[in-house]
C-alpha cells in the first residue's frame, strides 16, 4: 500500500477526522486532504509525529502494508483469547490466571447455576415423595430417609459442577465417594433402628464406612514415584 492508503487507514481506524489530525500537526486540513489523496507528501519531521502518533515505523508508513499487519496482530489477540478460553473450560488455570478471570468467572457461575438448580430440584423432589408417601399412604416414617438421598445427590452435584479446585478428578471424586459413603452409612444405621429397633451393633457401619474412607484418600492420593 502507498503512504496515502496507509495514512487514510490509520486516521480512520483510530476515530480521527482530518481536521482533528491537522490540528496536532499544525498544518490546515487541506494538507491532510492532499497527503491522503497522494497529491502531496509531509515534511520529516511531520512524518515522524504520524509514526508516533498511529505507532508505526517509518517504513511501514511510507511502504508498508498496515491494514495486513493489523489484521495479524488481531488474529494473534483472537487466537491467545481462544486458548485463555479454552484453558479455562478445561479448568487448568483458573486460580491463577489473571488473564483469564473474566473467562473463568462466566464458567464457573454457569456451573454454580446449574449446580444450585439441580440441588433445588432434587430437594424439592424429595418433599413432595415423602409428603405423597406421608398423607396418602400415611408412611411418615420411614419415609423421610428420602431426604438423605437428596443430600447425597446434592453433595454430587456440588462436587463435580461447582467445585474450583485445581484437584485432579480422581481426588475430586474420592472426595465425593467418601461423603456418599459417610452418609449411607448414616442411613443404613437408622433404617435398621427405626424399622427394626437394633441400634446395636448396627453402629459398626460407621466404622466400616471410615475404613473404606481411608482405603478411598489412600488410592486417590498415592502419586507414582
């Protein structure tokens, strides 16, 4: 492109009028008009001014082509958003990429959104099951254990959408396995002593579901050497 193409170019992209441009350089706007048409050329030192101005080197003003160098520095700003994007789908960086906070926050609030619908719904479910059991079949108890399965899904839900740990996922989901495990382990116990009255040794579930705790962090947590 010739200096007139890429003069024109430069005072376009930035928002400049010719009589805004000629007022900085000192000159009246019919100079500009001329410098654009390619019917004049500016002094050196205005030439000067217009690369610090638009940012440009000297030979790319007079024969380079800027509309291509622009294009490339906006294809390389498309392609790092792209990537920052992506990093933060996948969850690599999020807690300490500063790049990426906006990208990040938009992720993890969708998912914090879907996490607390989900919880919602299946609390809600769980009300209406045991106020149906309860009022029609008159099966308050032990109907209500229903809602230590809800707890369990909503530990699940809470786990594996809203967490923003930088944890491998095997940990993650050790992590949500023990608490399945834990509160199972709560409902076996009061199912066997409301239904059937043994308390005792029902409370060795408890102790069982720490032992299979422990193999679980164990298994999750061992790293090869």
């Amino acid at each position: 492109m010739s200096f007139a193409d890429n003069l024109q170019y430069l005072r376009k992209k930035n928002k400049i009028t010719q009589e805004d441009l000629a007022e900085s350089l000192n000159v009246s706007r019919q100079s500009v008009s001329k410098w654009e048409t390619g019917e004049a050329y500016p002094e050196t030192d205005k030439l000067i001014i217009l690369c610090d101005k638009f940012g440009v080197t000297l030979d790319e003003l007079l024969r380079g082509d800027v509309t291509k160098e622009t294009e490339e520095i906006t294809n390389s700003q498309e392609e790092k958003a792209e990537a920052v994007k992506s990093e933060c789908e996948n969850q690599t960086a999020c807690s300490s990429c500063g790049a990426c906070e906006k990208g990040c926050g938009e992720v993890h609030s969708k998912r914090t959104a879907i996490g607390a619908a989900i919880s919602s719904a299946t609390m809600v479910l769980c009300a209406i099951i045991y106020l149906c059991l309860g009022f029609a079949l008159n099966l308050w108890h032990p109907t209500w254990l229903v809602f230590l399965g809800g707890i369990i899904v909503c530990i699940w839900t809470g786990g594996l959408l809203e967490d923003e740990s930088n944890k491998p996922l095997k940990e993650k989901i050790g992590g949500l396995v023990c608490g399945t495990v834990m509160i199972s382990s709560a409902l076996i116990f009061l199912s066997i002593g409301f239904i059937c009255g043994i308390w005792h040794p029902t409370w060795i579930v408890f102790v069982i579901a720490v032992g299979i705790c422990g193999v679980i962090g164990t298994l999750t947590n061992y790293k090869k050497q």
